[in-house]
C-alpha cells in the first residue's frame, strides 16, 4: 500500500504543461510515423495546411524581409560612397598625371629650345634649373641646382633660351647663386651687333629695363638694334644676345644719350638656363669687380 501511494506522488509531481508537451511529442512522432509509411496521403494534407498558413508565414516573413531590405539599403549607400570615393582619388591622380605631362612637355619645349638657342659647341657648358630667386626686391639674384661638383665657379656666364641671364656670384657644392643682368649692381660689356660699337650696360633694378651707360651723343644706335656681348672682360664670351635697344633720348648739349634696352632673357620666368665656362680656369671675381664702369674723364 505505501509502494501504490508512492508511486502515485511521483505522478503527482507533473504539471498539465508536462502532459501537454508530453502529448504535442507523442502527436509529432505519429504524423512523422504516418507520413513515412503513407507519404501519399499526407502529401494533400500538407499541401492544403501550407495554403492554409500561407498568409500567417508570409505575415510573419515581414520583419526579416524588412531587416534585409534596410540592410541591402545600408549597405548599397556605403558602397557608392566608398566608390564615390574611390572615383574621385582616380580623378586627382589623373589630374596629376596630366599636370606632370603637361610640365614634362613644357619642359621639354624649353631644353629644344636652350638646345636651340645658338650655344657654340666649342665652349663647355651646362644644363641647370632655377631653384628659387631672391625674395628681396633690390636683389635679383636666383639660385641653380648646380655647383662646385659640376665644375662652375664664381664668374661663369649663365644664359637661357633667348639671351645673357646674369653671372655667377657664389658656388658651393651643390649650389650656385646668379646675379641677374637687371641688378643694379651688375655691369656688362657689350657692342652694338649692327654696327659693332662698344658701350657698357648697367642693370636698373627693374628685370625690363637696362640702361647703356655712357652712350655718347654721336653712337649710331636705334631702337630696335641687338646688344650682344663684347668679349670684354673675360667672363662672357663675344657675340651672345644681351639686349634689345628700346628707348633713346639724345639730349641737346649733352656728352651722353640716355638709352635703355630691354633684356632678351626672360629673367622673371626662365626654369632652365645653361652655365657656360671653358677649359682654362677663370680668375676669382668679388660681385664688386663685376665690370668696372670708367669714369667720365676717360670716357671723354
């Protein structure tokens, strides 16, 4: 008897969820049972429960649906605006590649025409590029990106495409500083190419202007007439373009014309320039002893 009431306690101990589940199992193993040995006739059934519950599935699809497509959406902006970036890193690199073949082509026309440019192949010379010029208005000094390790020297001419530039008025290894021929601390011997008569030329302190110094009021000189070096002075060899006349005003009783000549070289805009200097060494010059300009006593 206490056997019986003991086992009655344990069934007592299950809940009706514990039999409900115990029930949904039992069910679910029989249909699987039916469906195994007769899946023709379940086959009908399931057809018509699926169309049964295919608006509650499809209701119930929804959300997951939705969470794809915002995630789709997500996904699809983050991708355009990682190829929108992409697009346009391609089109400044292309803009690049196109300034830098643009500058290379410049550059290119620029040492054709240095090549071009009348250099006599009997002096030695080379190619170098302005660095940067002296930020002092009074100044008009550049510098090169070339120095004692390719042999110039303080007192080498330096023209480029179109003219006489300056002169070189300090060197260092891998450097050189240019006085430019419109300083006005800068004197050039020059001649008339038309009729070969010699006069000094003086910078003005302005990269358009120079003036030719102690031009006497019988010089034959018109506006228009090349000045070209002399020779004179050892540092720049005869017959290169300096200057082009542009303004004469012959004074009534006076010993001197005043006339002034505008630069062939682009002195504000030249990248590339040559550095010309021959075998025998040239004697060392102070900025102070770039030509000496005569007194008026001797000229007269």
């Amino acid at each position: 008897m206490a056997h019986f009431e003991q086992k009655k306690r344990r069934f007592e101990h299950f809940s009706s969820q514990s039999y409900r589940l115990l029930a949904v199992i039992l069910l679910a193993a029989g249909v699987m049972l039916v469906d195994v040995r007769y899946p023709e006739k379940i086959e009908p059934v399931r057809h018509y429960a699926l169309q049964l519950f295919e608006p509650v599935l499809r209701l119930l699809s929804y959300p997951q649906r939705i969470y794809q497509a915002i995630d789709e959406a997500l996904s699809s902006q983050q991708q355009l605006v990682q190829e929108n970036k992409l697009l346009k890193s391609l089109l400044l690199q292309k803009a690049v590649q196109l300034q830098q073949l643009s500058e290379l082509k410049a550059e290119n026309m620029r040492l054709r025409a240095l090549v071009d440019s009348g250099v006599s192949l009997s002096d030695d010379f080379i190619y170098a590029q302005v660095l940067s010029a002296s930020p002092q208005p009074q100044r008009h000094v550049i510098m090169l990106n070339k120095g004692l390790r390719e042999g110039i020297k303080v007192g080498y001419p330096v023209l480029d495409a179109f003219g006489v530039m300056g002169q070189v008025i300090e060197s260092t290894h891998r450097l050189s500083q240019v006085m430019l021929i419109s300083d006005s601390r800068h004197a050039l011997p020059v001649r008339i190419r038309r009729t070969q008569q010699g006069a000094i030329l003086k910078g003005t302190g302005d990269t358009q202007r120079l003036k030719l110094e102690y031009a006497a009021e019988t010089m034959d000189v018109k506006e228009g007439d090349i000045l070209e070096t002399s020779g004179a002075g050892l540092y720049f060899p005869a017959g290169y373009p300096v200057a082009k006349v542009s303004d004469i005003n012959k004074r009534t009783g006076k010993a001197f014309a005043q006339v002034f000549a505008q630069p062939l070289a682009h002195l504000e805009s030249s990248q590339h320039v040559i550095v010309l200097f021959k075998q025998a060494a040239l004697p060392p010059i102070k900025i102070e002893m770039l030509p000496t300009i005569p007194n008026q006593d001797s000229a007269k």
